[in-house]
C-alpha cells in the first residue's frame, strides 16, 4: 500500500443535516401517525420532508450524511481522502460541497442538474442526547456505477462504503463495482452497515456483501444481531471469528470490541456527558479508520475511534470543530 497517496476513499449519501431538539412524545406521536422509527433512520419523501420540517423547532444545517461525516472526521485526524456521492446543482448541493472540500476532502463527483433536490437529513434529538433520523434522500439516490471514478479508488488504502446507500439497485451495483476495483488494486474494502432498519431490508444483500468483498465490517451492536439474526451479544464473536475480516463493533457506554479471526479487543469508551448521538459512528470509523491506514495495532484503532466518538456525542451535530489530531498523542 506504500504507492498509494490516500487513506480512505468513501461512498456515501451526500446529505445535509437539519438538527433540532424534540420531546418524546412528539416523537411518539409521529411514529403513531407516520410510522417515525425512534432511535432509528427513516425514510421519507419529498412533501413528508417539507411537512416535517414544518414542526420542527429552531435548528441547526450541517453538512453531513454518515460517510461524508466520517470523511471530515478522518481529515480532522489529519488524513487525506475522497469522497464519491451525488448532490444536486443547487444551494444545499453548493454547500456540502464546499464545507467537504474545505476539510481536505477530495470531492468531484458531477452534480445532477434538473433533477430532485440536495438530500437531506431531519434529525430530532431528544433529552437523553438519542438521535432520530428522518432522511429524505433527493439526489444522493441518482449515484450509479457511472459515477465509480477508478483512478480514486486505486490511490486509496481503504474503500469506505456506506450502509445507508445501499436502499437502490443501482448503488448495489455501484458498490459492487468499486469493491472489485479495489480487490484490483490491492485496495481494502470497510462497509458501515448504518441501521439495523436497513440491515433488515437488505439482509441477503449485505452478507453477500460482507462475504465477498469486505475487509473491514462496522457495525453496532444491534446491526450486527440483527445481519445473522442472532438475539444475544455473546453470540456474535464467534461468528465473526469465523469471517476472514476485521470486525470493528461498538456496544455505546459499554466501549467497542475488535475481533480478527481469534484475536479479541475490548476498547473502553470515555465517560463523557452526553448532548447528542449523531455521528457517533461515524466519528469511531474515522478515528479506527485513520489508525488502521497509518499501520496502528487494533486496540489502538479502537481507542481512536471511541475518542472521537466521546468528542461528538458532547456537541449538537455530527462534527466537531476540534482538531482530532490532538487525540493521536493520548491515545495509548
């Protein structure tokens, strides 16, 4: 990997995220009327959007969508990347792109033009820091093998992929064609599988995924259970053991554990107050991310992730404007 001058190139949802506080019962209420998953990410269209956005108090715009999130958080490290993602010729589309370019990233993937708008994510955070996603994706959906830029790819140590793209056809496809030119360029594969809502839609998909392609899986611990329908956590080391890949699986308060064929890590989490949850995984797969591209041991890839993820988790928003290439030196 020594002839390549990036460290992770991700494809992803390209989003803009809308924050606001909410009560549990509004969200109660909206889960009856709408079917509003609490904790989870939602789906929505276009007029569900703007209704929604109606009810929601003051809030905060902040570029994001999951790996784009991870992207600023690897640059922040002080890690150079990529990013593959569909936005449109708009305002919203205007802004992601400059706030992404403006961390370090690398971002040319053509606008859509005439099309549906900028995706965007509506984001109601409650009192004990959980976030609940409703997203209206827009563009971000219209990615397809045709955006899949080789010659990114092929400079990059890891290929990140985001679970949450995974809902089209076409990105599948897409997916599948930027994992074997990775696999061609001696490129790993890492995969994000985002929800557990969206692991049940797509279960036979990303095992096949998972199976063939990936190198490096992230995932929490109800996706996980939820990817080999498996009800208790101490099922799962096994079955990961069994896999010829890195298992990087977060447990909240209770830290993270690494698991490569026999090899077991249990990384504690920092006891942080907690504001909000948004971006917390994001945040642990660009700090594992950033100390696995610069040939960290495993335990030390998860303290960096679980350090980043504390420094978000205390802010409103899934970035934080804090250098984490401070946490490098603390972390053992």
């Amino acid at each position: 990997m020594s002839d390549k001058d990036l460290g992770v190139v991700a494809i992803g949802n390209a989003l803009v995220d809308v924050l606001a506080h909410a009560t549990d019962e509004f969200i109660e209420q909206q889960q009856r009327d709408h079917g509003m998953q609490p904790g989870a990410m939602t789906l929505i269209e276009r007029l569900r959007a703007v209704e929604l956005y109606g009810m929601m108090g003051p809030g905060t715009e902040v570029s994001g969508g999951s790996a784009a999130n991870t992207m600023a958080g690897f640059a922040s490290f002080g890690g150079k990347g990529g990013f593959i993602g569909k936005v449109a010729d708009d305002q919203l589309g205007e802004i992601f792109r400059h706030d992404l370019r403006s961390s370090g990233i690398e971002f040319d993937t053509p606008a859509l033009v005439a099309s549906e708008p900028t995706g965007r994510c509506l984001i109601l955070v409650t009192d004990d820091g959980n976030r609940t996603m409703n997203t209206f994706l827009g563009a971000a959906v219209e990615l397809n093998e045709h955006d899949i830029d080789e010659d990114i790819i092929k400079r990059a140590k890891v290929l990140y992929l985001e679970g949450y793209l995974f809902d089209r056809d076409q990105a599948k496809a897409a997916f599948r064609k930027a994992a074997e030119i990775a696999k061609k360029h001696g490129t790993k594969v890492a995969l994000s599988l985002s929800d557990p809502f969206c692991v049940d839609r797509h279960k036979a998909d990303f095992i096949d995924l998972v199976d063939n392609h990936v190198d490096i899986l992230f995932a929490n611990e109800q996706e996980i259970m939820s990817l080999y329908d498996v009800f208790e956590w101490d099922q799962v080391p096994a079955i990961i053991e069994q896999k010829d890949l890195i298992g990087a699986l977060t447990r909240s308060e209770k830290g993270s554990v690494i698991i490569e064929n026999d090899q077991i890590f249990e990384v504690p989490t920092p006891q942080v107050k907690v504001l909000d949850t948004t971006g917390a995984g994001d945040a642990y797969a660009a700090g594992f991310l950033f100390g696995f591209t610069e040939g960290m041991d495993l335990y030390k890839c998860g303290e960096l992730g679980s350090a980043a993820a504390a420094e978000v988790i205390q802010i409103m928003g899934p970035r934080t404007d804090k250098k984490l290439a401070e946490l490098v030196s603390r972390a053992a």
